[in-house]
C-alpha cells in the first residue's frame, strides 16, 4: 500500500485515490494546500493497486528530475486550444472516447 512519508514522494496527482477499490485512501491538505494521501489500513485489502499506478514508485520521470521523459500535444483546432486552459488534449480524448461509444 502507499505509503507517503517524505512529501518529496507524491507529487498529489490523486491516481492511488482513484484506483482504490476500497476507497481506503484519502487525501489530507497540508498548511500550504497541497493533498497528501492517508490510508485507512482498515479498509485496505493489500491489493497492490495504489503502488502500481504511482507515477512516483513507479518512476515515470525515468528518475532524472533534471531531464524528465515529458510528452507534449495540444488541440490542432485553434478555437479549442483558445477555449481550453491546457492545450486541448482533453477535448480530443473526450471526443475520440465518445465516437468509440466510451
Ligand atoms: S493496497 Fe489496494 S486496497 Fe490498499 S490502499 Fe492500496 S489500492 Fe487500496
Ligand atoms: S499515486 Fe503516488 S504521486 Fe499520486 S497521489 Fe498517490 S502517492 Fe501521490
């Protein structure tokens, strides 16, 4: 199970919270506002599932915070990239999962 000791190790993406199949995890705000998970060991069955979608202990960042692997895209429609706070990239997954009947 997560388990977040050193603040440095999370970087509070929520990914742990959402896969939880026991909704053991929840998320505590620290004093400068940013959200912790906390693991309720009662409800926790030792699935392994928070541990495996973990960006961080699962080194996503290929463990170079200096020269992270990073992917970049944005909408080709500009009037979405203007309507959109991030580039679009959501609009474009929404609407492909859609067509797909998602
Ligand atoms: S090990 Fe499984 S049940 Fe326990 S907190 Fe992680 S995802 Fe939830
Ligand atoms: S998945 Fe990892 S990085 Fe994301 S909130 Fe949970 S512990 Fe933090």
């Amino acid at each position: 199970m997560i388990n977040t000791t050193n603040k440095v190790d999370c970087c509070g993406c929520n990914a742990c919270g959402d896969i939880c199949p026991k909704d053991a995890i929840t998320f505590e705000t620290d004093i400068e506002g940013f959200w912790y998970p906390k693991v309720d060991r009662d409800k926790c069955i030792d699935c392994g599932l928070c541990e495996k979608t973990c960006p961080i202990t699962n080194k996503l960042d290929n463990g170079n915070y200096q020269k992270p692997k990073v992917v970049i895209a944005n909408h080709k429609n500009i009037e979405v990239r203007f309507d959109s706070t991030s580039g679009g990239m959501f609009t474009a997954f929404a609407d492909t999962i859609y067509k797909e009947n998602g």
